[in-house]
C-alpha cells in the first residue's frame, strides 16, 4: 500500500519506523491505544518525494480596487507501507524474487 504524508527529510529507498501506532485492525479483532500501543511500530520505505496540486489563494478587498491571487504547492513524501507490528512481532524483509537466467543451448559440433 502507498500513502503520502507530509514531507519527511529522509533519503530515498531508506525504510523508515512509526512506533505511535493508534489503532491496530486485523478483521475482527481491533487493538486500540490510550493514547497509543505500547511497542507496535509500522514499517515502511520511502519511494521519493513530490509536489501536490497547486491552490490558489486569493485576497480581496471591496470597495478598494485590492486583490491579490496566491498559489501554493506542498511537499510530500510518498511511503509504501511494508508491515504493520503488533507488540513484540519483528519485521523481517521480504528477498526479492530472483529468477535463474536462461539456460545456454548445448553447443555441438557436427563434423
């Protein structure tokens, strides 16, 4: 899963720790924090960082020939989300798939 949040000064590729975690739901059973639980962390790696959308912002003052028109563009980071951690569970990374290259057809020599 891919999410965006506020932009985080952190190298790229790099995984990163949340360990306020709120609320934990897993199907049925929900786990939930006063205010947060204890020893949960979310795992996750940063994959860059972007600009959003522009908003313009505008000021305007009747009457006085006044009006002014700003726009603005936030930074942020998008992460993927690699596990989420219950209480004493460790996060073990996951090897990447690596495929055997292609055999070499058997060289024979015909004379």
């Amino acid at each position: 899963m891919t999410i965006q949040v506020d932009r985080l000064h952190v190298e790229t590729g790099v995984p990163i720790e949340f360990d306020k975690v709120l609320v934990i739901a897993d199907g049925e059973n929900i786990t939930q924090g006063t205010p947060i639980i204890k020893g949960a962390k979310v795992v996750a790696t940063n994959r860059g960082e972007g600009r959003g959308r522009k908003i313009f912002v505008g000021k305007f003052k009747a009457k006085n020939r006044y009006a002014r028109r700003n726009g603005h563009r936030q930074w942020f980071t998008q992460l993927d989300i690699n596990g989420i951690l219950k209480p004493g569970e460790t996060y073990v990374p996951r090897q990447p798939k690596v495929e055997a290259p292609p055999a070499e057809p058997a060289v024979t020599t015909e004379k």
